[in-house]
C-alpha cells in the first residue's frame, strides 16, 4: 500500500519561532517544525497567530530528553517521521481524533510510554513507530487499519495482548520481534501475509491460529517462540494446513515449523512430507531423535540448526542439503548418510557431499579433540564447524582451497589451525577463523604464525 507523505512543504514558508515553538506557515495553516524548549510537560497550541495548527513535522520533537507528557490539540491531521524519536521520559501522549497518519518512527525509543490510543482513521502502524517502547503495556488499534508495518512493534516487551482488527491485510518484517511478554493474539480472517520474523521471541505465545486468509508465512515468522506448542491452520485455508500442531503447506509436502515449545523427545515426520522447511526445528530444546522418512528429497536452510538432536540419518532420497542445516547442533554426534545416497556421503560421521571434496557439517557434539580434514577436501562450508567446542585443534590439507563464511564460528576452545598450503593458495574472509584462534600456514618455504593481519 503507499504510505503517506510526511515530507515538508516544498513551497515558501513564513517561519516563526513562538513559546518554544519552530512553526511553519502555509496558505494560513500552521505547522511544528521544532520544539526548543526543555519543560517536562508541554500542550501544543491549537492556533498560532490565528492559524490552526495542523501538523507536527519530521524530527519536531526529536530527542527532547526532559519530555514526560504531550497535549496535541483537535485539528493535527499528521505526526511527521521521528517526531518523538528518543524521547526516552515521554510517558504519555494523547492522539487526538482528527489525526490521520503517524510517521515511520515516529515514538521509536520511547521507553517509558505505557499506553497508546490511535484514533480512527490511521490506516497503517509505520514502520518503526513503536520501536523499543519498553515499557508499552496497551495499545488501542482502530478498525480503519490496514497494515502493521515492519519492526512497528520491535521489543515492546511489556504489551501482553493486542487486538488486530478485521481488515488489517499485513504483518510486517520484525513487527512484534521481541515482545517478550505477548501471551495471546488473534489474528483477522483478512491477513494476507505475515513477514519475515513478525513474532520472532515472543515468548509468552503457546499457541496460534492461522485464518484462512493467510497465503505468506515468511521465515523466521514464529522462530524463537520457545513456548509456543500448537499451531492450528484454519481448514478452510488455500495455502496451509497442520497436522497435530505442527505447520505445514496445504498438501502437506512441506513441513514449515515444528512449534518449539513442545516437549516431545522425537518425533516422526509424516510421509507425505518431501521437504523440510526453513528453520523448520531450529532451536528445538526437547527433540533428541527425529525419524526423517524416505520422501524426503530436501532439508532446507537451517532446518535442524541449534537443536539437541544426536544422531541424523539421511535417507537414500535426499537430494538437497541447505547451508547450515545441522549447524550448532551441540549434542549431535554423527550424521549417517544411507550409502546409496547419490549426492551425500559421511566419513566416521562427518557429513561430505558424495565425492569427498565438500566437507558440509562437522557434528558439534563429536567427541573429539583434534580433526584432521581428509586429503582431497576442496571446500570447508560455511559453519561447517560451528559451536565444536570440544575441538582444540585442526589440521586442513593443501587440497582445500575455499573455507566458508564463519566456518569455525564459536569453536571457543580451538586454539590452532594449521593449513597445509600458502595462504595466498585459499579463498577466505575475515570471519573464516575465530579471532582467539592462531592460524599456521605451512607452504612450500613459507611460515606464518600466527595470523593477525586478515588483510595483509
């Protein structure tokens, strides 16, 4: 949907500075350009010089450290962008009826705001505008909405419940990410999409329905609900459907999320599921033994990561493995690949792609000290080696010639690397090795110990 200007007038202005008040004027309105004053409690005037006051621009009270509570008087149509950004004492604000749009972070940093009421005729939560508005407990939202837009409630961690009025079609990116405290929410039979980590770490949701108008569930958009058990799908629902709790697509070929409160220490995944979803069990506590069926030919990106899972076994069927898939998984000992598997392999339970010359996941559970990566290794993956505690030390052969993107990220105890080859031999970045780690590089006459210099 477009959103609505709040730029400022681009035509000439008369300008005047008035009781603490920046204005601007215009075709015989007024507007608050900028408040300069320091008192804790101000009532913007409902005319100045006999012109109504009808908007509070961008920036206007940006900032304004002493700020505990505003009057905006009837006639304000708009709260410009950042109007009250960072005015950490704001405490309280009274909107009245006759505004219309309130800007894109326009409250962000309000920490000590507890209530909020928008008034009817506001179609859209901007982005940002409540953002890390701590201590945000009520918020009234009027049936004209229609959108909540991206981070508009990020770490609102004091609002326990919201209603969403019918009507409201969108839930943006990050929109309630970190309201620690929201125990329940309904969802209108008129939202269309929920975006990307809308109600990531709310952690006071156990379950959630999902209406039959929903078509987007994008990623990430329950992670991190670590008490969240059920999730119902509406029956009526073209695009969804779930089975014992557990979200799917409306065929149930793929499998989007397994809740992560639930308490369960295996689970079976249906047959009728061919691929499994992004971060379908990531940060599952509970799951120890998960039985994945032979119609599976996909796990996705991240799918398993930061579970507790011990042992994986890949079907003969699995034909695609995502980045990260089995990556911080601290209890996993081994991952198995069915020999008859063409695309994947393990060697002593370290998963590789079928020829060897890719090493994909080092299990972060295996019991061991040191690892020497086999002769014939190309390519390290990124994470391949993430949270491998126990490793102090690892040895790569000349052979490899790329290491991936934090390839040994949180391996807090690695103390060496030793690679077999120049460095000037292998493609890699900054984040490739831990900082505490000393890195060798063994060429044909060359030394280097350590390796501080990421760029030299």
């Amino acid at each position: 949907m477009m959103t609505a200007r709040t730029d400022n007038f681009t035509d000439p202005l008369l300008t005047l500075t008035e009781n603490d008040f920046e204005t601007g004027s215009y075709q015989g309105m007024r507007f608050i350009t900028r408040y300069i004053g320091t008192n804790e409690n101000v009532a913007i005037p409902a005319a100045i010089n006999g012109e109504p006051v009808i908007r509070i621009e961008d920036y206007a009270f940006k900032d304004c450290r002493t700020l505990v509570s505003v009057a905006i008087p009837d006639g304000v149509t708009l709260i410009g962008h950042n109007s009250f950004f960072g005015c950490d004492k704001l405490a309280s604000i009274n909107i009245p009826k006759s505004v219309t749009v309130i800007g894109k972070n326009a409250f962000n940093g309000c920490r000590n705001l507890r209530s909020i009421i928008i008034p009817e005729g506001v179609d859209e939560v901007q982005s940002g505008t409540f953002y890390n508005c701590k201590n945000l407990a009520s918020v009234t939202i009027p049936d004209s909405l229609v959108e909540i837009g991206d981070e508009a409630f990020w770490f609102c961690e004091s609002l326990v419940s919201i209603n969403i009025p019918y009507g409201v079609d969108r839930i943006g990116r990050d929109a309630f990410l970190g309201c620690t405290d929201l125990e329940h929410i309904d969802l209108p039979n008129s939202i269309i999409e929920i975006g990307y980590s809308a109600f990531q770490l709310c952690l006071g949701i156990t379950d959630i329905t999902i209406p039959e108008s929903v078509e987007v569930i994008d990623k990430g958009a329950f992670s991190n609900c670590f008490n969240l058990k059920t999730i119902s799908v509406d029956s009526e629902s073209k695009s969804f459907s779930d089975i014992d709790g557990v979200l799917l697509n409306k065929d149930g070929s793929v499998l989007l999320l397994y809740p992560e409160g639930r308490n369960s220490k295996t689970y079976t995944i249906p047959k009728s599921v061919t691929r499994i979803g992004y971060g379908a069990f990531e940060c599952n506590a509970s799951l120890t033994d998960i039985d994945i069926p032979t119609t599976v030919f996909s796990i996705d990106k991240c799918a398993f990561s930061i579970c507790n899972l011990r042992c994986v076994n890949i079907s003969s069927g699995v034909l695609i493995i995502g980045a990260q898939a089995f990556s911080s998984c601290e209890k996993l000992n081994e991952i198995v690949v069915c020999p008859h598997n063409a695309r994947f392999t393990d060697l002593d339970g370290v998963l590789f792609d079928k020829s060897k010359a890719v090493l994909i996941q080092y299990p972060a559970g295996k019991n061991q000290r040191g690892y020497i990566v086999p002769s014939g290794v190309v390519e390290i993956c990124e994470y391949a080696f993430s949270a491998c505690k126990r490793l102090t030390s690892v040895i790569i052969p000349p052979s490899v010639k790329h290491i991936g993107r934090r390839a040994f990220d949180g391996c807090k105890n690695l103390a060496t690397i030793t690679i077999l080859s120049e460095k000037r031999m292998i493609d890699f970045d900054s984040n490739s090795f831990p900082k505490h780690t000393t890195v060798n590089f063994f060429g044909a006459n060359t030394l280097l110990t350590p390796m501080c210099d990421w760029d030299s």
